[in-house]
C-alpha cells in the first residue's frame, strides 16, 4: 500500500516538474492570444533560452546571471515574433516556423562550436562540474514521507511558475493594462479607433511574456537534470499551444491544461521501465494532444447544442 | 501596340518583382551567417567558397545537390498545394517518414521482380502518405483539431513509429554493424537508378514530372481552379458550388502523395533503406516549405528553390568538411530567409499594396 | 462657429479626386446635416475631420484655432467624436467597459468596476440614454449598441458628434428613438454632424444641410427653405423618375418554399416560411436587417441547411441540397456581400466571373479549363456591365466597391437561371448603376425569369415588386400585392406590427 502511494507520488512528482516548463510556456501563449498575436516561435524561444540558460552557466557558474540571461534571450526572440508579426505585418506561421528551424540551427552550431558535439552535453563538462537550480526543500513538507516525494527536487523556479499562473491571471483580468490587452485582442480597429497605440501594446506585452518561455528553458537545463541535448524542448512549444487551445487563452485554466499535457509526458517517462518499447512511449504525449483537442471540441460542440 | 507594351512592361515588373524578394532574402542572410563564420574565425571567403564548390563546383557534387533537392521538391509541391488550397498543413514530415518507411519495406520484402517492386513500393508510399495527411484532414473536418497542431503531432508520431519497427520489428537482418538502426538493404535491382552515371537518380526526374504535373493541374484544370479560390476565400467557393469536403481530402490527398512520394525517392534512390531518424534529421520537408515559401508557391520556381536550398546543405557538409564551420549554419541561413520572406522587403510594383488597403476600406465603408 | 473647414481638397495617391476645395462651419448646438449619393466625397470630407485621411490642402478650424489631426486621437483631445457606421465594440466585454475605454476609473493600478458602472449609469441618465452598465455589448440589440456608442463619445466630453450613416442599420422604431437622441444633444449645446443620404431623416432633425456631388458642396440649404424633392434633385443632378413597369402575367411555379424553418441554438431563426416566385414575377422581401433573410437566402441556395421544410426550385425538390445541384436546377444567387461571399479579392477578374461555373460548357470539359473563353466572357460581362476596369486579369482588390459589385452581378445574371435571387444587388452602387441593373433585372423579368429581391432599401423593393412579403422575427409577418402597396403599413408590420 505504502509502495503503491510512495510510486503514485513519484509519478505525480515527475508530472510536476514537466508540468511547469509546459505550463510557463502556455502562460506566454495565453498572453500572445489574449493580444491575438499568434505565436507558434514558442518552440524555438523555449529550445534557444534553454540552450543560453545552459551555456551562461558553463561559462560564468552564476545561476542567476543564467536565469537572467536566459528571460532576456526569449524575451528578445519573442519581440523579434511579435516585430516581424505586428509591425512588418508579416505571416504569423511563416515567422514561427523560421524562428524555429533557425533555432534548432543556430543551437546545434553553437553546441558544435563550443563543447565539439552534436549531441548531448550533461553536467560534467570538459570545464568542470556544472550545478542547476537549487532545489527547495520546504521544512513542513520535507518530513512528511509521501507529500515529500511529491515536492521532491523541485525548484524555486517550479514553484514560481503557478504564482505566475495566478499573477498572469491577476494582470490580464483585474488592472487597467490588462483590461486593455484584452480589448485589443478582441477588436483591434475599435482600440486604435480611441488612440490606443495597439502595436505597442501587443509587442511589449508579448515580448514581456517571452521572458517566462525564459524560465522554462532554465527548467529543461538546469531545473530537475543538469543537461542540454539536441532540440531539448522536444515540442512542448507546440504542445504549449494546444494547451493555450483548450484554455481559451485563461491562465489559470492553463493550469489545467497543462497539468494535463505534463501528465501524459511524465507517464511516458514513468512507464519506461515497464516492459513497453521507449519510442512508442514517447508517442504518448503527442498522440494525447489531438486526442484532448479532438475530445474537447466534440464536448464544446454537444455543450453548445445541449443549450439549445 | 502601345498596350502590347505596357503589359510587357507590366509582366517585367511582375517578374523582377516576384525575384527581388527572394533575392534580397538570400543576400541579407548569407551577410549575416558572413558575420556569424567571421566571429568564429574563418575566412567568410574560403567558406563560401568552399559552400558553392560543394554544391555545384563539380559534377559529383551537382549530382549529389540534385539527389539531395529530390525530397525537398516534393515536399514543396506537398507544401504548395495545401497551403494554396487554405490549409496550413506541415505534415509533410511525417507523411514522408512514413512513405520512406513503407518504400524501403516493400522494395525489400516483397519477392516480385526490380521493376515492379520499385512501382509497387512507390505505390504503398503515396498510399501510406495519403492516408497519414488524410487523417489530419479529418481531424479537422471531424473534430475542428487545427491543422498547425495535428500536423505537427503527427510528424512526432510518424517519426516514433518509424523509429520503433526499425528498432524492433523490422531492424536489418543482415547489417553488420549491430548499432546501425536501419532495415534491409534494397537489392540493386529494385533501387532507383542513377540517370547519368551521377548519383542523381530517377527520382528526380520523377519529381520534375510532378512540378510539371502540378503546374498543369493548377494552371489548366478545373480542380486547380477550385483549389485556388478555396485558399482565397473558402466562403466564395462554396457559394460558388464548390464542394469544400470534397477539396479538402482531395488537396490532402495530392499533397500526402507527394510527400509520401518525396520520402520514397529518398528510400529508393539515395539510401537505399531506411534509416532510423533519417527524415527527422535531415529537414527535408522543412526546406520544402521554405523552398515554396521562396517560389510563392510557384511550382517550378519551388522546384529551382529546392535545389539552391539543397545546395545550401550539401555544400555547408563540405564546408564543415574543410572548415570549422559546422553545417548547421546552413539552417540558420534558411530559418532567416524564411524570416525574411514572411514580409514584404521591397516593392518593385506599388500596385497591390495601395488597391488593397483601399479593397479594404472599402469593404469596411 | 465651433468648426470650419476652408478649401479642403484631397487627392489620392491614385489621382483621384475624392474632395475639391470643400469649405463648411458647424455653429454650436446646432445639427448638420452633410447629403451626398454614394461616392460624392462624405466619408473622405468626414474622414478628415476625424483625423483619419489627411487633407492635401486647406485648413481646418476648430474654435477658431488651427488644427492639424494627425490621427483620431487628434481628433479626439479637440472634442470631436464620431459614431461610426460600424460599431466600434469589443463584443465579450460589458456596456461599461467599453464606454470607459482608454479613460479607466482606476483603483491603483485595477480597475475600479463599481465606480465605473456607477459613472456610466450617471451619464446614461444625463443624457436620457437608457441602458444597461453591466451588460454584455454583444448580447445588445443593435439600436443599444449604437446608444454605447455615443455614450463613449459623451463619456469622451466630445463637443462635436459626427454621424456617419447612423440610421442604416436600424428598426424603424429605433431610428426614432435616435433623432429624439439628436435633438436631445443639440439641445444640450452638442454639435452633430449627420452624414447620410435618408432626406426624410434630414429634414425631420436638421437645421442646415450641405449637398454634396463630385467632391464638391454643390449648395447649403436651411432646413426652412429647402424640400426633399429640391435635396434629392441637387444631389443628384436630374431629376429623379419613377420607374414604370408594364404588367406581366405570372407564369409557372419556379421557386417555392413549404413550411421552412431553422432552428439555430434552441431559438427559431426561420420559422415555417411558405412562399413562392412564378416566373415573369419579381418578389421582393421586406424586413428590417437581421430579422431572418440572410438566414433564408443561405437556406435556399444550399449555404446552410434547413431544419424542415422543403424548397422546389423548378418544381424539384433541392432542400438541403449542395450548393452545385441548386445551382443545377437553375438557381443563380447574388450574394448579399460581394467580399465575404461574392468575389475572392485576391483572384483575377476572370477568375470571379468563372465562379458557378466551373464545370459546366463552354469554360470548362473533361475537368480542364479554357482560359481563352473565360477571358473573352469576362471581357463581355465587363463591357456590359459597364465595370470600370482596364482588363479582365486586374485583381478584383484593384476595383472600386461599387465596380465589384457590379461584376457579381454581370456574373450571375449571365448564367440566365430561371430562378435569381437578388440580395442587396445594389449596395455601394451610384445611381446610375443602380438604375441599370434595375433595369436589366426588370428585363429578366419580362424574359420569365422568377426574382426573389432582398433589399434592406425599402423603396428599391416597393419600386421593383410584384408582390413582397414582410420578414419579421423569422416569420412572414404579411404579403402584399403591387397595387396594394402602402408603405405605412408595410413599415408597421416590418416591425412586428399586426396584420390588417
């Protein structure tokens, strides 16, 4: 009994710590909808920043000039986005997906360049011991032996990424700033009607929302593993989009959908050493993800046919 | 006569108008990968020299640029009419994954005669890669999943299938080397020969025949016709008696074959197997859709796309080959130019960006 | 004076001329009313009041100080305001905040909601502008939407109101309602500018009138000296005829609808509607917008299916058909948009004349087209159609409103169907086009050709109909012969009135 509680804990800890990476990127998506700027460059902001998140760390050993860093790099391919989409009027997809292939590019040349590889490059590099994010250990929760495997090896950015979930939700929805994101995401014409500069909104508030995409990337290299592999984010970007799909663009519902999309990840991460083949395992997520989408359209479709 | 002019005139325009984009593109990123290769400490010279030697300097290096652009023409032409047609689709990947996947199998299984197999393999490939981009068309039409997401789920999945049966159901029997994650190898007579005595082989004259094969069916038939308007304005269509269920599977279908298509060529003519990651890796399907993106979706400027694109990575192999500079710089290059590409850079005819800002107020007032 | 313009002239990049040395003034408190036929320089002269275009030449006064507006926001800080012909709403969000939009009553940096309802519901009541604070814009009958509207521009302390084409949209009744509103505010020492082509409307509310023609004020009347008839007359140019249409007998049965009904989202949007069109018959449908014909048209022509119900075209049954076998059965269909149904912007001319018919003989066999039959079509229906348009591989963006309207209409009054159905065939059209394509559907007509006529303008329907049937609320709220016209009664049941 003891074992099967200890194991579901173990589980419901590897769900956490996929869950925040995922839920940090889908809270930037939710920003970038809620401004209708449709951001599909998730994926390769979150693989770039991860990969500076990791590099910052090699060459200087300071953890927050790592994570700083790595905000300011997704931050600033987020505002490369959201330029190119609002200001140049460019094909929101075609910027996307150029953000990505340039991304996997340009971190793969530099992994090339600097640790002579091409494929992963874990904490004992040629340099030195590398060190990620400290693991919190909150003194209450530490002693209790299930909630303590749950809460197991999460970091200070884990736990920030659900306060940002709540503060996200607080600014959109409660304050001014919010207030008028949310009204140019729904009507454009009729804000810049009143003189509201609109580009400027949605760039900053994009650009400013990127820099969570940044704490993710910190998660994925130097969260609950010290490493950085060849297209670490592994799709979550995309996945982050239809989380952000089926919240409708609300963070807190984010929470929700992403805890969602985490689970099936970890599942596949925790079922790997069942007797069950690692690549069809590794579908799981993916396969899940159109299942949620499909499976929740159908439901918002009998729901609306239901009212009536 | 002073007509007949002015539309040459006008045509010229069009034309110059249609390269400049493009052009300015390639120029602007191969200046700032020029940056990227001099801060690493290479001659930007010798490694672009290097870059165009290896892609074109000489015949065995055309040769392997225009096996190398086999693959990404049809992954282009896949791009191209989806796109066209309305729907953002990049399945591409995963439909070709899965069409080299089942070409390499059947081309080495199947105990009927070279010739046949070859036809036979190719035909399982444009079935498979049909069927996997029908799925996401019925994704969408079923259960309004949009396409960007099951696509790119999709490709995930193809990849992972692919990379378990080769793995474990169907890993080469008789390979040497235990760790090479492959099937077997196709026997010399159910491979796709070389034309020349090159490495290019037939391939890709048959997707020569498809850019020509689309460009009719998209200039001079009534699907074309149908296809186009339904990407303009899908509402339009079917005011105008367009079936748009119909369009959809059957652009889905076109497009699934041609990338099915594209990864069969890939398995018949180049590796002769499969190979496990060996779409993924590559970025065939990638480059396809920047090489439409460059042509604006001209079929046969896609197809000229393709082979610059190719040329970019065979030759950025031989610069990692004589310099420091690894390959992956090349990708850096394409992703610019498709940055660059999403916008409009310059203008070389005014016209339609002022019409259409006025089509607009228009439509509004 | 509050306002005066001095000799504003405005040229397009294109060369056209959209104003020519235009000089008006607005007094305070007072309603003006700018008249003008579609394509007489309004919207660009209010445009540029607004700050949306900036002029070429002249000068813009307002309280006797210069101004350059730059944008709307200009425009704005210099208390002008304007209700546009589309609503400005963010729709998900409530009455309130959309009024306080851009001037927020803060709490810190939080909106501070209670307060904001509070002050929108004062200022709803300063001005007699009922309404409810908390509601949802979208949920807002449309004559309440346009009261947000002004209230934004109140709550803006906007002391000149620009009107564009207020009335367009609404119910009679409402339109009621909203001169009451426009005397209101000029009586409370607002200034409006009404800009509109409904001379009742203008001569019911106005004190001064500028009659627009060519980009030019061709003269200023006050209200006291002038008439509809003299309005009508500058406006145009010529006076104005009415149409006289010989009597044809009805024949067969061409187009019939038995017991029609829609049900959308638990509500009835059309609900048992049984009419019919004989040929040699034109019949129009009367209603206010929204009350069910873009609904029924999309139900006949395949666009949306019926919940029950039948519809015959040729005595063939083609319910809930597609749009290809209704088009087959001799059904052609002028849509009520050109852009959103009508055309595809980005295509060729040829390409939006091919449209319906794609398929069929001469333009197209064994699936392949032929480009040189459709080019030389396309030029026919251009020539006569009388579109403006240098050659038929132009982008149908390239073309004016009122030209591309005209090219859907060339298109499928070509294909001579028996059946036609005819929805707002003459939106954004000058008059003269208008008067040709009334003619040449009048000519389908005497052909034998069945004309089902949607017109949101009244007097187009009560000049061209045989016979109309009243929509209302879905329902066929009446039916009326052409020499049992009466536009009285047909206004009343246009707004659920009963039946006589």
């Amino acid at each position: 009994m003891t074992l099967s509680a200890e194991y579901l804990a173990t589980v419901l800890n590897s769900t956490l710590r996929e869950v925040t990476p995922l839920l940090l990127v889908t809270l930037c998506a939710c920003v970038c909808s809620k401004v209708s700027v449709f951001n599909i460059a998730l994926e390769g902001t979150l693989l770039t920043s991860a990969f500076f998140a990791f590099l910052t760390q090699y060459f200087t050993r300071n953890i927050y000039l790592s994570v700083l860093v790595s905000v300011l790099v997704a931050m600033l391919i987020t505002f490369i986005m959201a330029f190119f989409i609002v200001h140049l009027n460019g094909q929101s997809m075609i910027v996307g997906m150029a953000i990505n292939t340039f991304s996997l590019g340009f971190t793969t040349f530099m992994l090339s360049m600097v640790f002579n590889t091409k494929g992963t490059v874990n904490a004992m590099t040629p340099n030195g011991l590398l060190t990620g994010l400290t693991k919190l250990s909150i003194p209450g929760l530490r002693d209790i032996p299930i909630v303590r495997t749950v809460f197991n090896n999460l970091t200070v950015i884990d736990y920030l990424a659900f306060a940002l979930a709540i503060v996200t939700y607080i600014v959109m929805y409660k304050t001014v700033i919010g207030f008028r994101l949310r009204a140019i995401g729904i009507n454009k014409s009729a804000a810049s009607s009143l003189g509201i500069r609109v580009k400027r909104y949605q760039i900053i508030s994009t650009t400013i929302s990127g820099g969570m995409i940044g704490l993710a990337g910190c998660l994925l290299t130097l969260g609950s593993v010290t490493l950085f592999t060849q297209n670490i984010s592994a799709a979550r970007g995309y996945v982050a989009l239809a989380a952000n799909n089926l919240c409708k663009g609300h963070p807190l519902g984010a929470l929700l959908s992403s805890f969602l999309f985490g689970f099936t990840k970890a599942l596949a991460s925790v079922l790997q050493n069942t007797a069950a083949k690692q690549q069809l395992l590794e579908c799981i997520p993916y396969v899940s993800t159109i299942a949620a989408m499909a499976i929740y359209n159908v439901i918002a479709r009998r729901k609306s046919k239901a009212l009536s | 006569m002073t007509r007949e002019n002015r539309n040459w005139k006008k045509t010229l325009l069009a034309i110059a108008d249609g390269f400049s984009q493009p052009l300015v593109a390639v120029i602007i990123s191969l200046f700032l990968a020029a940056i990227v290769i001099t801060i690493c400490g290479e001659n930007v010279f010798t490694a672009y020299g290097a870059m165009l030697r290896g892609a074109f300097g000489n015949s065995f290096y055309l040769n392997d640029t225009l096996k190398r652009s086999t693959p990404i023409i049809m992954g282009g032409l896949a791009v191209r009419i989806a796109w066209r047609s309305g729907y953002e689709a990049m399945g591409g990947e995963g439909q070709m994954i899965l069409g080299a996947f089942c070409a390499a199998l059947v081309a080495y299984y199947l105990p009927v005669p070279g010739v046949v197999r070859i036809v036979l393999a190719m035909l399982a490939a444009s079935v498979v890669g049909a069927a996997y981009s029908i799925l996401s068309g019925w994704l969408y039409e079923r259960f309004q999943v949009t396409f960007i997401i099951s696509t790119l789920m999709l490709n995930y999945i193809a990849n992972y299938f692919a990379s378990y049966m080769t793995n474990y159901v169907v890993k080469d029997p008789d390979g040497l080397d235990i760790n090479a994650v492959q099937t077997g190898k196709i026997a010399v007579e159910a491979r796709l020969q070389s034309i020349f005595s090159g490495s290019v082989h037939w391939g890709f004259a048959f997707a020569l025949i498809c850019v020509a094969l689309m460009t009719f069916l998209f200039k001079k038939t009534s699907f074309g016709y149908k296809s186009r308007m339904g990407g303009l304005n899908p509402k339009f269509a079917l005011y105008g008696g367009v079936n748009p269920r119909k369009m959809l599977y059957l652009v889905m279908i076109i497009s699934g074959v041609s990338a099915g298509l594209g990864g069969a060529f890939e398995a018949l003519g180049s590796k002769y197997r499969y190979i496990d990651q060996m779409i993924f890796t590559t970025g065939y399907a990638w480059s396809g859709m920047v090489a439409a993106l460059l042509a604006n979706f001209n079929p046969i400027g896609t197809a000229v796309a393709s082979i610059l694109l190719a040329g970019l990575s065979t030759g950025g192999s031989a610069m990692q080959r004589s310099t420091i500079i690894p390959l992956e710089v090349c990708n850096m290059i394409e992703g610019i130019i498709t940055l660059l590409m999403s916008v409009r850079l310059i203008r070389i005819t005014q016209r339609g960006y002022k019409t259409k800002r006025k089509a607009k107020g228009g439509a509004r007032a | 004076m509050i306002f005066e313009m001095k000799d504003i002239t405005k040229v397009y990049e294109d060369g056209v001329v959209a104003n020519d040395s235009v000089s008006l003034h607005l007094n305070k408190g007072e309603i003006l009313s700018i008249v003008g036929e579609n394509g007489a320089g309004k919207s660009t002269i209010m445009k540029i009041l607004y700050g949306l275009v900036k002029p070429s030449y002249g000068e813009i006064y307002v309280k006797g100080e210069r101004m350059r507006f730059r944008t709307p926001s200009d425009a704005m800080a210099a208390g002008i305001g304007m209700v546009q012909q589309h609503f400005m709403l963010f729709e998900e969000m409530t009455v309130a905040e959309n009024i306080v939009f851009k001037n927020e009553i803060r709490k810190g940096l939080f909106m501070d909601m209670d307060k904001t309802i509070e002050t929108v519901r004062a200022l709803s009541e300063k001005y007699s502008l009922t309404i409810d604070p908390s509601a949802r814009s979208a949920d807002c009958p449309v004559g309440l939407r346009q009261r947000v509207e002004i209230l934004k521009i109140l709550y803006q302390n906007a002391e000149i109101i620009i009107f564009d084409e207020p009335s367009a949209v609404l119910t009679p009744l409402e339109v009621d309602a909203l001169l009451e509103t426009l005397k209101n505010l000029a009586a409370s020492g607002k200034s409006i500018v009404l800009i509109t082509h409904k001379l009742q409307e203008v001569m019911a509310v106005s004190d001064r009138i500028y009659v627009m023609r060519a980009g030019k004020v061709v003269a200023e009347r006050m209200k006291s000296e002038t008439s509809i008839e003299e309005l009508a007359f500058l406006m145009v140019g010529h006076p104005m005829t009415t149409r006289q249409i010989p009597a044809v007998h009805p024949g067969s049965r061409l187009l019939e609808m038995k017991a029609l009904t829609l049900t959308q989202d638990g509500r009835d949007v059309l609900k048992d509607i049984s009419i019919h069109v004989d040929a040699g018959e034109i019949v129009g449908i009367a209603g206010v917008s929204g009350n069910g014909q873009s609904e029924l048209i999309q139900c006949i022509t395949g666009l949306c299916a019926s919940t029950s119900g039948q519809v015959l075209v040729q005595g063939k049954d083609v319910t809930n058909r597609s749009v290809r076998e209704i088009r087959d059965a001799g059904l052609a269909h002028i849509s009520e948009d050109r852009f959103v149904w009508g055309s595809a912007v980005q295509a060729t001319l040829e390409e939006n004349a091919l449209m319906g018919r794609q398929d069929s003989a001469p333009f197209s066999s064994h699936g392949l087209v032929r480009h040189s039959t459709i080019r030389s079509y396309a030029q026919k229906l251009i020539q006569d159609f009388g579109v403006k348009a240098s050659s038929p591989t132009q982008k149908m963006q390239e073309l004016s409103g009122g030209n591309a309207q005209k090219l859907v209409v060339a298109r499928e009054m070509s294909m001579n169907t028996p059946v036609l159905i005819c929805c707002e065939p003459t939106r954004g059209i000058d008059i003269g086009a208008m008067e040709s394509i009334h003619d040449k559907l009048v000519a389908r007509r005497e052909e034998g050709a069945a004309v089902l006529l949607v017109s949101s303008e009244l007097t187009e329907i009560m000049s061209l109909s045989d016979r109309i049937y009243v929509l209302y609320g879905g329902k066929i709220n009446g039916e009326f012969q052409r020499d049992a016209m009466d536009d009285k009664h047909l206004g009343l049941l246009m707004v659920g009135g009963a039946r006589a």
